[in-house]
C-alpha cells in the first residue's frame, strides 16, 4: 500500500514503521563494527513488538530498562539470557520479576542497584557495573562523563571494591559504560568508544576485576523528523579494532565479549508519521499549518526542552517553499513540531509524510497529555501491512 492510502484506510495521525528499513540498519550497523562486536537493541527508541521480533530475528539482543520493556522483549520472544537489563533506580519488585522472567544480565548503577539485585536474584545472575568516565565528543544527549544519575564513577573505583564482589547470587561480569548519543562525527564517536574502552582498562587494572562483558555504549546517529540519512562510519570497524586490540588484547577470542548499544541507528529511518493538515492561518505575519499530529503523537520530550528541538520538516517539499510554522492540535501555544517547515502551499485535508520518525517518536510524546487518542500505528514488510495497532491510556481500578 502506498502512504496515501494507509492514510485513507487507518486514518491519521499514523506512523508507518517498515521493516526492510530495520533490517538494512541492522545491516549497516553490523557491518560498522569490528566482527566480534556483539549489538543490543535498546528498546526505549521503539518498543513496538513487531520492531523487536525483526531486530531480535536478525541477531541482535536487546537492552531494556522497565517492566514494560521487558514485557516487550518477552512477548517477543527474545530469550532472557539475551536481555540485558539496564537504567538507574530499579526497584526490588523490578529486578526480582525481571530474573523471575529469565533475564540473567543486568546493568548496576550504584552500591545499592547491586545489593538489591543480589537479594531479589533467587538464582545466579551476571552484572556489569556501569562506568562514569571522562566526557569527551560533542553529543546530542550526555549520560555520564559529567554530573548525572548514572553509573559509578570510574576514579572512585580502588583495588577489590565492594561493588565488584560477588554476593548472593550476583556475580560481576564485566563494565558498561554508555556516555552519549548522537554523536555524528566518526572520529569523534571513535574518540568516545575509545575513551570508553580505556576508561573500563584502567578500572580493570586498579580494581583487579577481569571482565568477561565489555559494553562501551554507543551514540550512533540517526535524523529526527527531517529528511535525510543515517551517519555513516567508514573508518570505524578498523579504528575500533585497533584500540580494542591495544587496550583488551584477546578480546578477538572473546575475552572479553566486547557489545556496543544502539536505539535510533536501528530503527529511526523506518518510521514515518503522516498527519493531516486541519488548517492553515495567518498570525502577525506568520503562516501557521494545524496538523491532527502535535507533542502528543510526535517529540513529546523535545517539548520539554529535553530531547531534540523541534523542527519537523515533511519530506518531498521543495526547499523554496516559504517557512511555515507546523503546529498540532492541542490547546497550547508549546504544541509546535516546527517553526519554520518548508510546505509548499499545503491545503486543509493534505497529507504530510514527516520522515525519520522510528525512533523516539510515539512512545517519547505525552500521550495522555489533553486527552486525544493515541495515534495508530501500522508495521509494513514491502507493500504488505503486518500489524496495525493503537495504544490507549486508560485508567483502572488499583
Ligand atoms: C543506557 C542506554 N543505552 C542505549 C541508549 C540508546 O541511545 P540511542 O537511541 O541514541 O542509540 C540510551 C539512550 O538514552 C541509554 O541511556
């Protein structure tokens, strides 16, 4: 089916989420990447079911980090012992239900992330200790390097820290150190991973640990809700390589089994989200386009201030068109996705594609916010339709 006519037959807002566009991303990830270098998928970018089968299918395991997530990750069908469980402040009820589902990998944060995995954990589990090191690329969105909520950091760490001894069932597996995303410049992504590794080396040899998991994160870049492509990595399987050769000689055998992480590489140019123009207005001079798609189906998070700004821009539109403001529906001034979108006279009841939308889109958007219906989704192989599927926000009884 073409876009226009899933517009017609699922109605809009609608995102479009195609499958051959995950599997050419996972594709093009994998072939980035040194040979050896295990991927997870982090569910938090897109957490739609069809999207995780088809990741999952093609041999990369997942990073969640919530009971839905996980609940995601099982209904689709990925396995525990490929599931690693990640993010600060999980709670003991958390931890215990997801070893209770299988999963047996875990990312710790703190002293206190560990001694409650060890007392939930009924049966032995394996934890990375994430890692706060030193900042180093120009990023969309830093974790650690800097202040944050995340990891230990790596200075603190002396020889034989309690963090890495094993208790109860927990056993220390190795680090994890995811820093940034979006970093778009391949040497400087290069610089980041690099960084990572050596961090992770120099807490190996002052705390004693030999880590059997290396996770260095990873930052992959992808477009947000404008034209154009995923970064490419030429120099990076060779690069990485050769600072992992440097710093974890044997890692090629798999001592350690060295991963990297990755949301919106995998899924960010599948996604795109059509919307309707409901009307088109003059305000002191500036052309407005109200569309049925505000923050609440599309960069909820950028509305915040929190994500990427917003600056949606259709795609197929000519670069001459004059700018416009694209905003949504809702009954507030912030329901913006662009202020200067370039739409060739659109016209009330047009159909706008707006592209790169896979990733961090529905799920990131403040659904419940003034109560609209939660756009649809539709997940298309070629010109099939596989799924098709809406949310809801509904309250129950607790
Ligand atoms: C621990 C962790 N892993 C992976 C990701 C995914 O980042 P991206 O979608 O930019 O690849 C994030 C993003 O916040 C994260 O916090």
């Amino acid at each position: 089916m073409t876009l226009d006519e899933l517009a017609r037959e699922y109605g809009t807002p609608l995102y479009v989420y195609r499958l051959d566009a995950v599997r050419r991303a996972v594709a093009d990830l994998t072939a980035a990447l040194p040979p050896g270098v295990r991927l997870y998928y982090s569910v938090k970018a897109n957490p739609h079911p069809v999207l995780v089968r088809a990741v999952a299918d093609s041999g990369v395991d997942v990073e969640i980090s919530s009971p839905g997530e996980l609940a995601v990750a099982r209904s689709a069908g990925v396995s525990g012992d490929r599931t690693l469980y990640t993010g600060p402040a999980k709670t003991s009820a958390e931890l215990a239900d997801a070893v209770r589902a299988g999963v047996r990998w875990f990312s710790v944060e703190s002293l206190a992330d560990r001694s409650r995995l060890a007392a939930a954990a009924d049966t032995p589990v394996d934890y990375l200790v994430r890692l706060s090191g030193r900042a180093t690329a120009a990023a969309g969105l830093r974790m650690t390097g800097t202040a944050s909520q995340f990891g230990v950091d790596a200075d603190t760490l002396g020889p034989d820290p309690e963090i890495l001894r094993p208790t109860g069932n927990a056993r220390p597996a190795g680090f994890h150190l995811f820093s940034a995303t979006m970093v778009r410049d391949e040497a400087a992504l290069l610089d980041e991973l690099s960084t990572n590794l050596r961090t992770a080396r120099k807490v190996a040899d002052r705390t004693g640990h030999r880590p059997r998991v290396l996770d260095l994160g990873g930052g992959f870049a992808a477009p947000f809700a404008t034209p154009g492509r995923r970064e490419r990595y030429p120099a990076l399987r060779a690069g990485l390589g050769r600072e992992l050769d440097s710093a974890w000689p044997g890692w090629r055998d798999g001592y350690p089994q060295v991963a990297v992480e990755s949301g919106r590489y995998l899924v960010a140019e599948a996604g795109i989200l059509l919307t309707t123009v409901l009307d088109r207005k003059y305000s002191f001079g500036r052309e407005y386009v109200l569309c049925d798609a505000g923050v609440n189906v599309l960069g909820g998070m950028s509305g915040l201030g929190r994500l990427l700004a917003p600056a949606a821009q259709p795609q197929d539109q000519p670069e001459s068109a004059p700018p416009v403001v694209l905003a949504g529906p809702l009954c507030t001034p912030l329901d913006v996705l662009a202020r200067t979108a370039r739409v060739a006279d659109p016209a009330v009841g047009d159909v706008l594609a707006i592209p790169n939308v896979g990733a961090y889109g529905l799920t990131a958007s403040l659904l419940a916010f003034l109560g609209r219906p939660v756009a649809a989704e539709v997940v298309v192989d070629g010109a099939a339709v596989v799924d098709a599927r809406r949310l809801t926000v509904t309250a129950t009884g607790i």
